[in-house]
C-alpha cells in the first residue's frame, strides 16, 4: 500500500478541519467574551493568560529540552521591572515590552551557559540560587524601588475607544494567542525537534550534527523571553510591582503549572496554566466555598489554625506536584489524551 | 576584630556544613537533590520546640524525641513518595521534593505560621562563655561548632565502622550488585534519608535561635548549605564539611570587607563560579558518561 | 590520497592504554572491518572519530582536512555518521521524528522564516517538506513503513536498531561508522542487515566502518579488515589473512589451537 500524502499537513498547525474549527470557535468567544462578562472575571482570565505565557516557555525548557528551572519568577521579575523602567521613561508599550523579553531573553541565555556542562541536580540548585539572588539585587537597587517596591505606568489605551479594563484583556488575550500559535510551529519546525533530541539523548544529538551547547543556550533564551513578556504585563495587571511579588515558591507554583498540564504540550501548557489560576484564587476564599469551607474551618479549629487556612494552597500545590508524578506523569494532557481515545471507541 | 570573624565564620560554617551533609548524604545514596530538606529540618525543629516549650519536657529528650521524629519523617518520606515514584527520572524525583517541600511548608503555616515564636533553648544567644578584648563567644557559638563535631564524628563512626555504613556504600557503589549480595537495598535508601533528615533537624535546632521560628526559616540556610555542597562536591562527605566552612569563612570575610547589604548572595556567586570552573566540585571526581 | 586517515592515534584513560598508535587509511566506497576482543578498544576508535572523545595523540583527516578535536556536531557536518552500540536514539520521538532528525544538518530556515511555517509557500515550509519527501525515501529503503508514526520506545529491537542506521544514512555521510550493527539480531535480521550494508555502500557509495563479533558477517561484507587487541593493532588486511593471522586466533582464543 502506497499512499502519496502531501507533507504539508504534518507541518500545519491544526491537525484537521475539527480542531480548526474548535480553535476558531474558541477566538471568537475570547473575542467576545468582554461584552458579556464582569471586569472580575476578565481579570481572572488575565491572570490565566499571565500563567500560560510563562509556562508554554517553561515548558519548552523543562518539557522539551529535558533542563530545569527553579528560577523562573527571576526571569518574570526582570521582564516586570525592566518593562516598568523603559515605560516610565516614556517607552511606548509595545517596543518596552520587546525590550524587557529581549534583556530577559539575554539574561537566561547567560545562566544557560553553566547548564552545557552540568547535569540535572547542579542545573537545579544553580537556577534556584538565580531565583532568590534576582530579588535580593532588585530589593537592594534604589532604580526599582528597592525593597517597597515601584509604580507600573498604565498603558495609553484611551484610542481604542474601551474601557482600559477591556482594552488590556485585549492586549493580554493577544499576546497569548499570538505565543501560543508561535510556540506549536516553533515546537514542530527543526528547533523543536532539536530540543527534544536533546532531551533524549544529547550524545545522539551530538554525533548527528546538533550544537547542543548552542540549542541548550537557546531554549533557555526562549523560555526566558517568554517569561519576560509574561513579567512585563504582569506589572501593568499588578500596576505596582514589589520584590516579593516574585518569590521562590512562585517558581515552584510556575513549575507545577506545568507538571499538573503535561510536561512537553503546549496544550498541557494551557490546561495546567488555566487550571492552576483557577484553583490558586478558589483556594484563597475556600472558607466560603458551601459545605468544604465548613469542614475546613473545623478542622483547623480542633487539629490546626484557623488563621493560617490560606497556608491550604501550598498543601494542595505540594500534593498536585507529588500526585501527578505518581500517578499521571503526563499530567492533565495525558488524561484528556486517554478520554480522548476512550470516547473514539464508545461505545465499542 | 579577624578572631571574631572566625568565630563567626565557624560558626556559621558549621551549621552550613550540617545541612550540606544532610544533602550530601541522600544525594550519595539516590542522586536526587532532595528540595525538601530543609522544610524537614524546618519542622522537627517544631517538634523540638513543642516538646520543649509546650510540653515542657527536658531538653535533652526534647532533642531525643525530634530526631526520632526526624529519622521516621525522613524514613517514611522516601517510603512513601520517592519509592513509588513510576516512571523515576531526575525531574520526577527533583518535582517529588518540590512537591513533599511545599506540603510540609503549607502544613507548618497552617499550624504555627501565624503566631511569633521565642525559642528558649538551654544554650541562648546573648549568654557569653568565653570573652577576651577581641572575641565573643557565645553559648550558642559554643553548641554549634560541638554538636556538628558531635554529629560529623557519629556520622564517620556510622559510615566506616557499622555493617549499616557498609551496607550504604555498597549500595551507593553499584544498587543490583549489592541486591545480589542479600542487602536490603530499599530499606537501605530509607535509612539515608532518616540519617540525613536527622542531620537536618539538628542544623534545624541550630539555626532557630539565630533567625526565627517560622516556616520559611530554612530557605536562605537550604541555599548555603547547597552552596556548600556543591563546592565540595556534592558526592564527598569530608569534601561538603570543607565546602560549609569555607563557605562560612568566604561570606563573613565578603560581609565584613566588601558590602554586609549583599552578603546572602555570595553563596549564589560561589555556586556559580564554582560550576564554572569545575563543575564536579572541589572534592569529588569528574564523571564522564559512557557510550 | 585516501578519503579518510587515522594517524598514530593514541587514547589512555586514567592509566588503561585505549588505544595506543594506531593507524589505518580508507579508500572511498570500502567496506573496513575492525574486530578484536571485547575491551581491545574498537568503540574508542568511533568515539575518537565522531569527536565524543579528543585523541590524546595523533591525527585524523577527512578528505584532507584535519578534523581532530572537533566538536561531535562538526564532526557530523563533516560528513561522518554513526550508530551506537547500545543505541541512542530519541526514545521518545517518533520514528519518523528520529529520522527528521538525521536531516537537521541540511535545514537551514533560520528562526524568522520558521515563523511564517504555516504557509504552504513559504520558505520554512518548502525545506520542511522537502525533508520529508528524503526521509520517505529512507523509511522505503529500510521496509519501515509500518513504524513511521510509533513512539521509538515501543519499537522491537531489530527495528530500531534499523532505525539509527537510517537516522545515519539521513545525514548523507561520506562515511559510515556502524557500532555492532547485527548485535542482538536474529539470523534473519542479521542476513537483512548484511544486505542493507552492502546495499549502502553499493547503491548510495557510502564508506562505512563495521565494528563486529559476528564472523560471518565480516566474512561476508568486509574488503578489508584491522584486528585489535589491547589497542593496539596486530593485523590487518584481507579478511581471510587477518582471521587466519596467529595473533588474531590467539587473541580470540587465547592458544593457538592445532589447525587440521
């Protein structure tokens, strides 16, 4: 048998007429979403779009090319300050914003450089150690406010005619959108590959020609660039940015939004990053949830504390990165993946 | 005014050099770099605290009770997570510590994070034993540089003269060749993990006083002592002891000469170059993969 | 002038001699045996070659370019492929993947052009295809249709094993280095095996170097043969001189038995 197949359609984008549609479909209701919503909610959505820039890089680092990150709020906090700088000198948005994923970019290319000779556990301790020193430099550094912290300028969006609330969910909604789309290609042209390559073997990747070093450097610019957009409009959603805004746990929070959507998917990327933002703001009021809140706040009252509940989402993040690895390690995409086949099948 | 900063950079040196064999110790046994060790220490030291300041009991079988404690805690962590892990690679484990870290960090807060605790342990900081015109040396000065000779000289005890040490080694050396041999290595790998939790927690009980109770307590401490083992090679223990005192000695120098603001990066600043120039550490023997 | 020389190469590690100046030439479009017992020293040779180890002496050339201590991935570019022993390949890919893979020194769509992949006419894209279309012709040259779209990892042995010669002959190497290619196959495979090798050499000209225990197989496809031992080489030439050699039955032997 002897199909002659275009190869075109391994390389689009959309594997066929249905997900193209799902996707199109989905556009349309982000699109529209702003007229028939509250400005809560379309704050909540920013916040998931903020989550989902930041891991698809993390991702393509850590699920990808098989490096690791325990630093990755550094990299958000340099894209933040660095974009609250350039606009408060009066850079308009859209060049500040290139510009702080650029330095970012450069930054992470630079703490790249020690990932070409160390294995794993040294590469972990090395990006932790940038995560915590990142915000001991900037709380000490009087440009950024030190430790109290700096205003973030508001963007200039009174042209479009909306409310800014609405304009910036545009300008957050895009931007996703715009990396999502950009990381499928990226993922599947020869630098993807070349990734991948070398997460599963780098000496293979080696000896059929791939620059390892070059590649590694690479994806952490990547991942980095990704995170320094992502900072940069998470100061403008903050509008004031402060050093502990970006801390330690964050990059862990960071690491399990991926672990939890499916390390190596972008579709992991944004399951895990909507999921994840969701979860994080329904655990800060969970004593109001109905009949769980109860039973939590009885509980803390007899075994633990009532005043430390919101300690609650950090138990929860813990047993999320340890379950998921025990028990699904391809996270939220290998379930959808599994359900997917199942209904194929049904009811067969 | 140079003997003080000794005094100091001991000090500090062994309390880091504590926690990097605790690090040490696990990374021997398993290769994971275990991100929960210092939430470990963090809450036996609790549990020293409870024992101590609510139950009221003695101090030494306050310190007794945390390191059972803090053996069954390092015990049970591995047998029920780390062992059970499915498909074990580096990431998993690494996300497995993560994942026990955050959870015990979140437990913590919940129960004790709110309220300000004072520690009253029977050696205080402000109590002087020992005072020239030049230095100052305190009760807890004193505690810390005895208990981690205390605890460096059991360890070497363990390891180079019980069947256990033994037993360790052979499975640190090559895991089927010592399953092959009738060690348990399972248990074994359990075991590590409660001596090094042990070890821990005493770092833990060191450093309560000096900074304060809360469940953050050990993360500035947890970097140092990762500094420290890796620039002694994070698989040689007398290379990690070496590794914590010069760390010690390089930051109190750095703090005392160059700029106190940013002192707590200079454990950053070491791990990095020491990458950089010999990424195997000081002490241990370059690795090179085979094909 | 040969196409490829090794020149008094020597490689010790931590006091156990690897190899100790050793020397050979390759005609283009030969098929070159290197035999020897386990531990003589014959993977050193590959991995002094394709760069994953620096020779501690000596020099090697490829097509009149001195190519010693280059990077592995230069070395590629160069023109020298290889397979692994015990197998390398992205266990986690595709077969297909894999082999795409093999190609990654012939793309050349910089980051900018990759972005606008989406279209069918644009530059990215056309490469992208046209890369497939080579692999296809890889995948029909090896029979591995069947397996182009599984994960490596659930290939059978033999067909991976097929797999990273293909993703070999992906690069379009001048020279081949092929590390046991018929260990762990079943007679069939290895009879299949011992086709595609001479078919390589005959259909694509493809030099290629054989590390093998298989006697049957080197008999059968080799022009000429070096043995080694401890190192060091203690004959080399025809394959019938070199496997009758005394040094050779003794190294394999350990005595020399009374030939009848």
């Amino acid at each position: 048998m002897k199909l002659k197949r275009g190869y075109f359609e391994d390389i689009r984008i959309f594997r066929n007429r249905a997900s193209r549609f799902w996707t199109f479909l989905f556009i349309l209701v982000l699109a529209l979403l702003p007229f028939f919503i509250k400005a809560y909610y379309l704050s909540v959505i920013n916040l998931m779009a903020l989550n989902v820039i930041v891991a698809l890089g993390l991702n393509v680092l850590v699920g990808n090319t098989g490096q690791i990150s325990l630093g990755h709020a550094g990299f958000v906090a340099i894209g933040a300050y660095s974009g609250a700088l350039l606009m408060q000198l009066g850079l308009p948005f859209v060049p500040a914003l290139l510009l702080a994923a650029l330095l970012t970019a450069l930054i992470g290319a630079f703490l790249g450089i020690p990932s070409l000779r160390l294995e794993g556990p040294y590469l972990s301790i090395v990006t932790l150690g940038f995560g915590l020193a990142v915000m001991v430099i900037i709380g000490r550094m009087d440009v950024f406010g030190g430790r109290t912290g700096m205003s973030v300028p508001k963007l200039k969006l009174g042209w479009t005619g909306l409310p800014y609330d609405t304009a910036l969910y545009y300008v957050f909604t895009i931007t996703t959108v715009v990396l999502v789309i950009i990381t499928i290609i990226l993922l599947k042209s020869r630098i993807g590959r070349a990734f991948q390559a070398i997460r599963d073997s780098d000496i293979a990747a080696s000896v059929i020609g791939i620059n390892v070093s070059h590649y590694k450097t690479f994806s952490f610019a990547i991942s980095a660039f990704y995170a320094g957009i992502a900072g940069c409009l998470w100061g403008l959603y903050l509008q004031f940015v402060t050093p502990g805004t970006f801390s330690f746990m964050m990059s862990i929070i960071f690491l399990a939004t991926i672990v939890l959507g499916g390390l190596g998917s972008v579709t992991g990327s944004v399951l895990g990053a909507i999921v994840m933002t969701y979860l994080g703001l329904q655990l800060e009021n969970i004593v109001g949830v109905p009949v769980l809140g109860d039973v939590i706040v009885a509980f803390s009252d007899s075994l633990m504390n009532t005043s430390g509940i919101a300690n609650i989402k950090w138990v929860l993040t813990g047993l999320i990165l340890i379950g998921v690895i025990l028990f699904e390690p391809m996270g939220l995409n290998g379930l959808w993946l599994r359900v997917k086949r199942y209904w194929r099948l049904w009811p067969f | 005014m140079i003997s003080q900063l000794l005094v100091n950079a001991l000090v500090a040196g062994s309390i880091y050099a504590l926690i990097a064999l605790s690090m040490s110790i696990i990374y021997k046994a398993s290769e994971i770099p275990n991100f929960a060790q210092g939430e470990m220490a963090m809450f036996s030291t609790y549990i020293t605290f409870i024992l101590l300041s609510v139950l009221g009991w003695p101090f030494l079988y306050a310190l007794a009770g945390t390191l059972v404690f803090a053996f069954c805690l390092g015990f049970l962590f591995e047998f029920i997570f780390i062992r059970r892990a499915k498909e074990p690679n580096l990431l998993g484990f690494i996300i497995i510590t993560l994942g026990f870290q955050m959870v015990l960090y979140g437990l913590a807060g919940w129960k004790w994070g709110s309220d300000q605790r004072t520690f009253s342990l029977p050696f205080s900081e402000s109590e002087v034993v020992f005072q020239t015109e030049s230095v100052v040396l305190t009760e807890h000065n004193l505690a810390s540089i005895v208990l981690a000779i205390l605890v460096m000289a059991g360890l070497y005890l363990l390891l180079e003269h019980t069947n256990l040490g033994l037993a360790m080694k052979a499975s640190q050396q090559n895991v089927r060749a010592a399953k092959f041999n009738g060690i348990p290595t399972n248990r074994i790998l359990g075991i590590s993990f409660g001596i090094s939790s042990i070890v821990g927690a005493i770092a833990g009980v060191l450093v309560a006083p000096i900074s304060t109770l809360d469940p953050s307590m050990m993360w500035d401490p947890l970097l140092k002592g990762f500094a420290a083992a890796v620039l002694g090679g994070m698989k040689s223990l007398h290379g990690v002891v070496i590794g914590g005192l010069l760390l010690g000695l390089v930051e109190n120098l750095f703090g005392f000469y160059i700029s106190l603001e940013f002192k707590s990066i200079v454990a950053f600043a070491i791990i990095m170059l020491v990458l950089f120039i010999k990424p195997s550490g000081l002490f241990d023997k370059h690795y090179v993969r085979k094909v | 002038m040969s196409l490829f020389s090794l020149n008094h190469i020597s490689k010790s590690f931590g006091g156990v001699q690897a190899l100790s100046d050793l020397s050979f030439e390759l005609e283009e479009g030969e098929i070159f045996s290197v035999i020897g017992p386990n531990g003589a020293g014959k993977s050193t040779i590959f991995n002094c070659i394709s760069g994953l180890y620096t020779p501690d002496e000596g020099s090697i050339q490829l097509a009149e370019k001195e190519i010693t201590g280059w990077a592995p991935h230069r070395i590629a570019r160069a023109g020298i492929a290889r397979t692994f022993q015990n197998l390398e390949l992205f266990r986690y890919l595709t077969a297909v993947d894999n082999l795409l893979l093999g190609r990654h020194i012939h793309m050349q769509a910089s980051l900018l052009r990759i972005l606008a992949m989406p279209f069918r006419r644009s530059r990215a894209a056309r490469e992208e295809i046209a890369h497939r279309h080579k692999v296809e012709e890889i995948i029909e040259f090896l029979e591995l249709e069947a397996y182009r779209d599984r994960p490596v990892f659930a290939l059978p042995y033999g067909i991976q094993k097929l797999l990273e010669l293909g993703r070999a002959l992906a690069l379009e190497p001048k020279i081949l280095l092929l590390d046991e290619p018929a260990a762990g196959l079943n007679n069939e495979e290895r009879q299949d095996m011992i086709f595609w090798i001479k078919d390589i050499r005959d259909q694509l000209g493809v030099t290629v170097i054989v590390i093998e225990h298989n006697m049957e197989l080197v008999k059968d496809i080799s022009d000429r043969v070096l043995a080694l031992n401890f190192g060091r080489m203690i004959a080399t030439g025809q394959v019938l001189e070199v496997l009758e050699h005394e040094e050779v039955r003794k190294a394999y032997l350990g005595e020399i038995p009374e030939t009848t």
